[in-house]
C-alpha cells in the first residue's frame, strides 16, 4: 500500500483528490505543504498530492516555490471541479451568520458572496480546518466555507451551495515524488 501525504486534514480538498486519484492507498495528513513536501522529499511517503493552480484564484505560490527549487518532480497531474458551500453547526440558519471562516485561496474564490452579506473573515489553514473550528466554537453566527464532502464527515449543515464567484472552479493537484 502507499503512502500519499497531502496537506490538511481529512476533508480538505487535497484529501478529496487524492482519495479520487488512489482509491486503495493509505493517506497521511501533514500541517502544512512544506511539511507534506519533504515527507516525500525524506523518502517515508510515496507521494504528495499538493495543489497547483485554482482556476479563479491562481496559483499557488508556496508549492510552486517548491517544485521549481526542490527534488521533487511532478508526475502526474488531476483537476479537481471545486465547489465552495457555506457550513454552519447544527440549529444555525443563514440569517445568523456574520463570520465566515476558510482557507485563503477559498475566500477569495467566494470574495463577492461574503463582501455582498458584509461577513467578517477569519483566515485559517484549510477549509477542513475551518470546518472543524466552527464545531468547537459553538457559536450560529460563525460559518465556514467548504466543500459537501467535508459538511457530510462532520455533520456540518449546510446553509448555501455553490457560493464560488464561477460555476467553471477548478483546483489542479500535482502529484510530487522523488525522481527516480
């Protein structure tokens, strides 16, 4: 069985991806790209499934810097169709929301959604994570933005779908390994 690391935590989307690219494998979670990076980079994991590219949000910086630099070659690619939905903890309703929290790149994909309601943003490492912070905050009026899959494995409501700027969202993954 091998080991693919991806950053994040079960839900995210580089979770998604790679369960949709390697049904059958073993999927190891890391803190952040760099940490999912040199995993592979150190030779304990097969593969990383890291994101490139958002249709709308551009590309990602921080592992783009890592594969020009790194020892890492990309070896496959997979796009992603992501759709952002607006997540609330059970008994919340659209109404009470006035904090919405995300990964970056996920708030920006939504950028009008939450400037037309006025929502105040907190920033967070990945919109699994975000997901997981509105359950331990207990709080209706704290929201996040992420995907169906992640509302379903935390029994998060969902309060709207689909609220990207574009119907067209795609997030490319690279999957990295050491050259060999």
């Amino acid at each position: 069985m091998k080991r693919i690391a991806y950053s994040g935590i079960e839900g995210c989307f580089a979770h998604i991806a790679a369960r949709k690219l390697f049904p059958d494998e073993m999927y190891v979670a890391f803190g952040s790209f760099r940490q999912a990076y040199d995993a592979v980079a150190g030779g304990g994991y097969d593969m990383a499934v890291l994101p490139i590219e958002n249709s709308y949000a551009g590309k990602v910086t921080e592992v783009a810097k890592m594969l020009e630099e790194g020892k890492l070659k990309v070896i496959d690619t997979y796009s992603l169709p992501v759709t952002q939905n607006l997540l609330g903890i059970r008994g919340s309703r659209l109404g009470d929301i006035k904090t919405v929290i995300s990964h970056p790149k996920a708030l920006e994909q939504c950028d009008n959604y939450i400037k037309d309601r006025g929502y105040e943003v907190i920033r967070s490492t990945n919109t699994a994570v975000a997901a997981k912070e509105i359950i331990n905050r207990r709080n209706m009026s704290v929201a996040a933005i992420a995907s169906l899959e992640t509302a379903a494995m935390y029994g998060l409501k969902v309060l709207e779908e689909g609220i990207n700027e574009t119907d067209d969202n795609i997030t490319t993954f690279a999957v990295v390994a050491l050259d060999v």
